[in-house]
C-alpha cells in the first residue's frame, strides 16, 4: 500500500504547530497503525530527518496511551478499538490520512501527537483512597456482591483512561471518565465509605482542569474503545447530587446545632 499522510507537527508545547504531508509506502494491510507510523519513521531516520513522536504503550488496547485522531475521529473510528488495534487494511491504497493529536485545552501538545493528559491524573488522585481491611489477601467471596451491581462496576472499571471521550466531545467535557471512575467505586460496597467525598472531589478536581461541561450529545460513547456507556454519566449526577445534599444537610445540622 502507498498512503499520503497529513501529520501534526509540533516541536515543543510553546511552539506553533501545523501538518507536515509524509509518503507512506511499502504498507502492509496486516500491520497496525502504529507499526505503520513505525515504518515511516525509520523512513524519516535513514534521511536525518526529526521522527514523528506519539505515544504507545502495550500496543494492545490495554493501557490507552495510543492518542491519535485519525481523519477527525478519535482512535480511528472502528467501534471498540484502539488506535494501536487499528489496522491498515480499514484504509484503501492511496488515501490520505490526517493524523492529529488530542484537541483539548486540559490535554496542551507537548510535542507532535503527544499531549500532557495528567489532568486525568490529578483527577483520580483527587478521588482519595478506600476504606479496605489491612493485612492478608481476603477470599475473593468475603463480601458477597450482588450481580445487578457487580456486572456495571465492572463495566465501569474497563475505563482505561485514554482521553478519547475528551478529544471527541466538542466541549471537551471529561464527564465519561470521572463517571466511569466514581461509578466503578460506587456499586461496590469497599468504596461507599467515602462516596460523597469521592463524588465531590473528583467533580471539583475535573472542574479546576479546565474540561467543559456535557451536553449529552454521546461522542463520547461512541468513540470510547471500551465502549463505556451515557448510563454512567447519569449514575454520576445521581452521586453527585446526593452528595451535595447530604453536605447541605450537615451544613444545616452543624448551624442549628451551634
């Protein structure tokens, strides 16, 4: 295959950027996309040329640091996938492909594909820890679970934190992460000892990182390569706004007690 390839460049966070067209030949339709940028960058190399920088990991759809737009779409556009599970063959010899990094205030470029997701980061630390038992390894069956909330936490944990929800919502909203985050926690009974807390920190924390508010437009979902669902979002409004209740509520008691 002999592809065109329109690629953002950029060489540091404080530098403007723009695309740079680079020739792709001698593709494999087999090989991912990223053993395709692979390609291109020994290319690049073997005539002293800056390679392209992005990011990768496991290469296998777990760790979700492979953040590209490709042709607008965030990971791609195959359903439940990765960037790095992409392969050539979705794509027909000759086209041009536009390959940009994450597009959001709260994710700034540090260089070419890569950005600065530690707001993700700051968010989960905010979240704080949970109340568990010390010690020894409990049996796995010491805290019976029920499966109508063992199945959504479980859901909910296959997050992986990849941003795409971030890069293709056009507020750049957050909400799909930190929902996933707070829900995986709240069906399961060793973290709603700090619910509330968690709840209200993390929303603030998202708050302070600068990500926008949703609009339930559902980009999120659709791009999300471990198809997170919208249901998460309204069990963190619901978790939210219990706790601002319950807050009020102490508020009130701490005043009329006083």
């Amino acid at each position: 295959m002999k592809l065109t390839l329109k690629v953002w460049r950029q060489k540091d966070r404080n530098s403007p950027g723009g695309i740079v067209k680079y020739l792709a030949t001698n593709i494999i339709p087999d090989m991912s996309f990223l053993e395709m940028l692979d390609v291109v960058n020994e290319g690049l190399i073997a005539k002293g040329e800056e390679p392209i920088a992005f990011d990768s990991d496991c290469r296998e759809g777990i760790c979700g640091t492979c953040s590209l737009v490709v042709n607008g779409i965030a990971h791609g556009g195959e359903r439940g996938t990765t960037v790095c599970q992409l392969h050539m063959r979705r794509f027909k010899d000759g086209q041009t492909i536009t390959i940009e990094p994450w597009r959001a205030r709260s994710f700034p470029v540090l260089r070419d594909l890569i950005t600065d997701r530690g707001g993700f980061d700051r968010i989960i630390q905010a979240g704080g820890f949970v109340s568990v038992n010390t010690g020894g390894c409990p049996d796995g069956n010491a805290i019976p679970v029920p499966k109508a909330e063992a199945e959504p936490a479980m859901d909910a944990a296959a997050c992986i934190g990849c941003g795409a929800c971030v890069a293709a919502c056009k507020n750049a909203s957050a909400m799909l992460f930190v929902a996933a985050k707070i829900s995986h926690l709240a069906h399961l009974p060793q973290g709603r000892a700090e619910r509330e807390r968690r709840a209200l920190a993390m929303v603030k924390q998202m708050d302070a990182e600068g990500f926008g508010n949703c609009t339930v437009t559902g980009s999120c979902e659709a791009v999300c390569p471990k198809e997170i669902s919208l249901d998460f979002i309204a069990k963190l409004n619901r978790e939210y706004g219990k706790a601002l209740l319950k807050g009020d509520a102490k508020t009130r008691a701490t005043g009329s007690a006083g």
